[in-house]
C-alpha cells in the first residue's frame, strides 16, 4: 500500500481562529489531503494559537512589533515559513498586509478568504459597509492572494442574504458560517491538484457549477 503524501499547509491568524478550528475539524475526521504544518501568529494574544496547540498542533508567534519594517518581518515569517517546509500558505484572519517578499517566496501559494463578495467590499468593516450600502447579498471568497489588497484570482464564493434587522455582528457570522464550508473544501482542491489559474479565472476540474439563483427579498409566490 503507497500512502497519500500530503500537501503541507501552513495557516496564518492574529484572531480568534473559528476557520482555523473548521480546516482543523476536517483534518481530525481524515477528510483533508492536508498537513497543517504550522500556525503562525503575529499575535500573541490570538485565540487560533491556543485552538492549535489544543490540536497539538506546531505553532510559531512573530509579533510584528518588534521588526522595523514590514519587509524585516515578512523575510522572518517566510524563514519559519520555510524552515516548517509549507507548500500552502492559508490566511485565516491574518491582519497584515503581505509584501513582495512574501509573495516571491510562494508564488500562487498563498490564499485569502475575506467576508464580502470581491470585487465588492474589499478591505475592513465589510459586513458593517454591505449593510450601509444597502446590499441584498453578500458573502465570502476564497482568492489567491496578490500584490493588491483583496484582488487576487477567486476559487470559491458562497452567497448570504442580508436581512432588515442584521446588525454587523449577526451578518458576520451567517457570514462565518459559509467561510468554515468554503475555506477547507477550496484547499481540499488545491490538496487534490485540481485548481488551475489561467489569468484571473480559476478553475476548479470536474467541479459541479451551481445552477439556481437568489432572489433577496424572496418573490411573493
Ligand atoms: C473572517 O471573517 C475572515 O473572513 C477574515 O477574518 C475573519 C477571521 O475570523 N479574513 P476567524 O479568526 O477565523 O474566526
């Protein structure tokens, strides 16, 4: 019997860590082609180290503090990075801008879910700016990551409503709900060899594409 090498993952956060846990989850039922490597943190204080040490779980803390530069930074996360053999990079909450350092060092290798429907709502406060605007929909989005903020190819979207009474928080976490379905199945993909990037389209092979559409307020029938 040969067994599954697996794709070496190693994901970043400086929050509480709930898409971390569900990547964990699936990794612990068997159901990820994945080896969470390490979890890193910029901070100290982030819930996602205690969830990966709970999992037993190598973790490493780089407190962005300390460095003088950005760049002095990210040659030290990569270094770890590097040192822990990380073939994926998973950002799950990671609040830092990524430089080209880091981006020479995993070309195409690093993912990003961010809680709106890009191009739509990129950057900060997204649920709080969807509900200001007035959007009847919005989500998350699973993308490569680039030298932009949020631009990055799309591999995954899942759609939410927005509901008359949403305040940001209850947004958020119909929003984090989908974010745990798409984030592990999107690197399940990637484990399995099936994303391809042709310019700014991903595809995913023999990927079932959904047929139905939303309506939000729902029709009166
Ligand atoms: C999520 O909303 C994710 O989309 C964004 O940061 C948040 C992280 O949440 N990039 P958690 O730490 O995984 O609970």
């Amino acid at each position: 019997m040969t067994l599954k090498k697996k794709l070496r993952i190693a994901i970043l956060a400086s929050g509480g860590g709930t898409n971390l846990q569900s990547i964990i989850d699936l990794s612990q039922k068997g159901l990820l082609d994945a080896h969470i490597c390490l979890v890193l943190s910029n901070n100290p204080e982030a819930g996602a180290l205690q969830r990966a040490q709970r999992a037993g779980i190598n973790t490493a803390c780089i407190d962005h503090r300390v460095f003088a530069s950005r760049e002095e930074f990210d040659q030290t996360v990569v270094t770890t990075l590097k040192d822990a053999g990380a073939e994926l990079i998973v950002l799950a909450g990671f609040m830092r801008i990524i430089s080209e350092i880091f981006l020479d060092a995993f070309p195409q290798r690093i993912i990003n879910i961010h809680p709106a429907l890009l191009p739509s709502f990129p950057g900060l406060h997204v649920q709080r700016k969807a509900i200001e605007y007035g959007a009847k929909f919005t989500g998350c989005t699973v993308h490569f990551v680039d030298s932009g903020v949020d631009t990055g190819p799309i591999i995954a979207q899942a759609v939410v409503p927005i509901c008359p009474d949403d305040s940001e928080e209850t947004l958020a976490a119909r929003i984090l709900q989908q974010e745990h379905q798409i984030y592990p199945q999107a690197i399940q993909w990637i484990a399995e060899g099936r994303v391809r990037i042709e310019g700014r389209r991903v595809y995913i092979d023999k990927s079932r594409c959904a047929t139905s559409a939303l309506i939000n307020p729902a029709l009166n029938k």
